[in-house]
C-alpha cells in the first residue's frame, strides 16, 4: 500500500524527505542519481502533479529557505 500524501501536505513532506536524501548522500558519499526520488515515488501517492512533485523535491536549500 503506498501513502497518500495530501494536497496542502506535499511542500513538508517532500522538503523532509530531501533532507533526507541529502544526510544519506553525504554519509555514504553516493552522487545524485535519482534512486531516492524514484524510491519515494513507489511509496508515496501525491495529489499534485508530478511536475509539481518534482519541483519541490528538487528545489535548492537556498530556495529553500525563502519559502
């Protein structure tokens, strides 16, 4: 069963999820290939588009931080 994540929820999630992905990355000193975000993707139901997915998914910290 995959997890429904809600319209108003996705920004946080996705922006928890990155943090994420980034500790695991820098630990394991793995570069960017994506597995992470197409893992997320087969655990989670967004109720956006898969643009707007991706867009928060792969936003910078510094834009981040502007939010």
């Amino acid at each position: 069963d995959r997890q429904v994540i809600p319209k108003g929820s996705h920004a946080d999630v996705l922006k928890e999820l990155k943090r994420i992905d980034r500790f695991l990355k820098k630990h394991s000193g793995a570069e960017r290939d994506g597995c992470f975000f197409h893992l997320m993707c087969s655990c989670f139901d967004f109720e956006v588009s898969l643009g707007t997915v991706q867009r928060n998914y792969y936003i910078s910290e510094e834009e981040q931080e502007l939010l």
